[in-house]
C-alpha cells in the first residue's frame, strides 16, 4: 500500500467517526422523541411548535419546569439560595429585581400558586431525576443536557432536594445540598448560602 492511499483511506477513517459523533449529538439532542413540549395549559405542542412552558419526559413520567429569558420567576439567569421549610438560607439568589424573594422555597411556593401547566406540586427534584437530563453527548460549548427543549439551561451548578453534612473548606457551615453541575455533568456540593440555578420538577 502507498502512503498516498495509507493517507486517503486514513482520513476517510476520520471523517466516517466524525459524522457518527454528529449524527449521535443530534439525536441525543432532539431526545429521540423521549421529550414532549407542553404550554402553559399541560396541552402538547408539536416538536417544532413554542413556547413551551414545561417537558414531559416519557422515559420516566416526570414534568419540569421549563426556563425563559423574560425576567419572571422562571428566567433561566436567575439563581436561588437553598430553603426550605426553614432549613437553609433565606433571600441569598440573584434574581434581579426581586431580592427580598430569592430562594429556592420562594420560587416553589410561587410557582405552585401560578399552577404552571396545571400542576401545583412542583419541587425541587433529587439528585437521580436531576441525573436524568444529562446529555454527555451535548453539543461543544453547550450545557451537558437536551437543550432543544431544556431552554436556557446554565451550565453551572443546579440544585436538588437532598442535604448533606459539609466537608473541606466549607465545614464550618454545617450543612449544604448536592447540586448537578451541567457544565461538568458531575454533582457537586454547596453551601446552603450559595446561589444556584434551579429546574422544578413535578411527578405526576
């Protein structure tokens, strides 16, 4: 064999892998039909129909909350301490003009009393449902989930429901919580009094 078609056979080796890496992003991306759009009223869109305000996952039952650049409890840019029921740090977030009401208890209680997409028991989910929008096929630069309908997601830090007892560095706070970061698609832990981005979700 020459090494002109050593060279040749070699790149369409490359090229074939790249086009498979491709083809998986995208189809790990649209979700394969896994995901459905709903609007504000639980009806379902259409794939390629918006806005939507909040996904069904079919693969495992759970609604969540979807995200929106328009500076309402649901902006995607605004971030949350960790309270609830009186555990954690109250009002420590970054929600722009909202200050006095920035903390994951607040944005619960207020979106349940907004009965978003019908549904008034959305909470903050564990670290496994969390686990469930990780994409590691994700487009380069974007955050680890299907973010054709997981809109604005940040990749940074997301919190769950569950605590636990601080280590290291942070050890003379007590205690924090577990967060998914979707920039690592890793969990990681924080400090109650941290700001984090947070995606509700509903079980049924």
């Amino acid at each position: 064999m020459t090494k002109r078609v050593f060279l040749f056979l070699l790149l369409i080796f490359i090229t074939a892998l790249y086009c498979i890496k491709i083809n998986k992003q995208t189809l790990d991306v649209v979700g394969e039909e896994r995901f459905i759009k709903l609007d504000v009223d639980a009806k379902a869109l259409a794939k390629f129909q918006g806005p939507w305000h909040c996904i069904l996952d079919k693969k495992t039952g759970l609604t969540w909350e979807n995200k929106t650049s328009t500076e309402t409890i649901h902006d995607g840019y605004w971030s949350y301490s960790w309270y609830l029921d009186g555990k954690g740090t109250q009002n420590r977030g970054d929600c722009y003009f909202e200050q006095s009401r920035c903390d994951v208890s607040d944005l619960i209680k207020r979106t349940n009393q907004e009965n978003l997409c019908q549904r008034n028991n959305w909470r903050l989910p564990t670290v496994k449902e969390l686990n469930t929008l990780i994409n590691h096929n994700a487009l380069d630069g974007r955050a680890t989930t299907y973010n054709d309908y997981f809109l604005q997601t940040q990749p940074s830090h997301y919190w769950t429901a569950e605590t636990i007892k601080l280590s290291g560095f942070f050890a003379h706070l007590g205690q924090g919580a577990i967060t998914i970061n979707f920039g690592s698609a890793q969990p990681d832990i924080l400090p109650f009094n941290q700001a984090a981005f947070v995606r509700l979700v509903s079980s049924h």
